[in-house]
C-alpha cells in the first residue's frame, strides 16, 4: 500500500477527507466565534460595572 492508495481510499479519498476538512472547519469557526462572544461579554461586563460604581 503507498501513499495515493492511502489518500484515495478505494475511490471514496475525496467524501472522507472533505468530510474531514469541513469538520475542522466547522470547529475552528465555533472556536473562534466563542472567543469573539467572551471578548464582547467580558466588556460588557466592564462597562456595566464601571455605570453602577459611577452612580
């Protein structure tokens, strides 16, 4: 067994690794996304706390 075998999987290489890629893909935009929303929360958080100590 070599390499291209390896990858082509018997004709099906193309619907497993894109299954892959699209997978790590989908991930790697819910991580990023939940670390936006942190991002936005944490200040506004910030910004609620520094309105009540003002007042």
């Amino acid at each position: 067994m070599n390499w291209s075998e390896f990858f082509a999987m018997n004709g099906y290489g193309f619907y497993v690794w894109g299954s892959y890629g699209l997978t790590l893909i989908v991930l790697l935009v819910e991580i990023l996304t939940v670390r936006h929303k942190r991002k936005i929360t944490l200040q506004q958080l910030r910004l609620m706390r520094d309105a009540g100590e003002s007042q």
